[in-house]
C-alpha cells in the first residue's frame, strides 16, 4: 500500500452512508521544516510537502508516547467515578511534558491543581515524574499509585524507564518499602517490575 493510499485509508475511513464520503477527524498543522502535517484521530500521522505525503507514522508508534500516556491517565480517570465526583480534568501535552490538572466543581473560584506531571527524555529513554498528587478527599484510594502503574506499563511497551524525581522523604520512604530501587537518597527512585503499585 502506498503513502498516498493509506493516507486516503485514514481519511474515509468507516462505512458510507446513502452514498455520502466520511471524513474522520484530523488535526492539520506543520512541522519545523514547514511541512503540513495531519494527525488523524486513530492517532495516524502524515508529513506532506508539495502535496505529496513523504512520511506516515503508525499511531501505535513510540513517537507518540505522550499520547498513549495521556489516553491512558483519561481512561483510568474515567473508569474511576470518584475521581469524577467534585473534580473536572484537563491536560496539557507536548512532545517532551505531560501534565494534568483537576478543578474542584465545589467552590466557585475555579481553583486548579496538578495532578501529575511528567518529562519524557527521547534521547535517554526516561520519564520522569516531578509532581503527583492526589486531592485529600480521595486519598487512600490508591489512585496514585495506580496512575503510575498505568504510565510504567506504556513505559515498558516502549522499552522507556520510569523514575519518581524531586520526592518528600516521606513517599520516597512508603516507595522503597514497595520495592521502587533507590537511585538517589530522599530524591529519585525507579518504579521496576518487582515495585508493588496495586
């Protein structure tokens, strides 16, 4: 199948209805060379220049590793109703940062925190996860743990390491007693296979 056929895959996608074409979703925009890109819902991304589609990226792909993430920390949010109880989600997401805010639809001055951010280092293969954090009503639900379970499996599928950084003494503690290797004391811990997180 050729670029140009696959493209068109993506683009009519799904079954015509009295004889009308469907267009899926799509995000248009460039890159750093000036070439138009579109990324289609699916997660499907294509490079043209002068018209002509020169490079298509699987959705699947690593590239797209903030996406699966932030996909992942929206799916278990929404499979989680007490999370959605009092608080709305929103998120940021770039190449190299993924961070999540909660507001409280309780009180009226709109006030926003963060729920979790994470740098993901490309070049080293790490993500590193400076902030988490977990609203004092739903604590001792596990969520937090949790979500970085959920990040440290897309972490592994794509051959990526997941540290704790910039901790308090006292989640570094409750991590090494959970099996997370102590990389630097009171400071960065790695979550690995053996780290209980459930």
């Amino acid at each position: 199948m050729t670029l140009e056929e696959k493209f068109n895959e993506d683009l009519h996608g799904g079954k015509q209805i009295n004889g009308q074409v469907r267009y899926n979703g799509c995000y248009m925009g460039e890159d750093d060379k000036g070439h138009s890109t579109v990324k289609f819902d699916n997660g499907n991304f294509y490079v043209f220049k002068d018209h002509k589609v020169i490079k298509h990226i699987e959705g699947t792909d690593v590239y797209f590793i903030n996406d699966h993430i932030t996909e992942a920390i929206y799916s278990f949010i929404d499979s989680n109703l007490l999370m959605l109880d009092n608080h709305t989600y929103s998120d940021y997401n770039s190449e190299d940062a993924v961070e999540f805010y909660f507001n409280d639809k309780t009180v009226s001055d709109n006030s926003r925190g963060t729920l979790i951010r994470l740098v993901i280092n490309r070049d080293s293969k790490n993500i590193e996860i400076s902030n988490i954090f977990i609203e004092y009503s739903l604590k001792c639900n596990g969520f937090g743990k949790k979500i970085i379970l959920e990040i440290f499996k897309i972490a592994c599928k794509h051959n990526y390491r997941l540290f704790l950084v910039q901790m308090v003494p006292s989640f570094y503690d409750k991590m090494i007693k959970r099996g997370a290797k102590d990389i630097a004391f009171e400071d960065v811990v790695e979550i690995t296979a053996t780290t209980v997180l459930q």
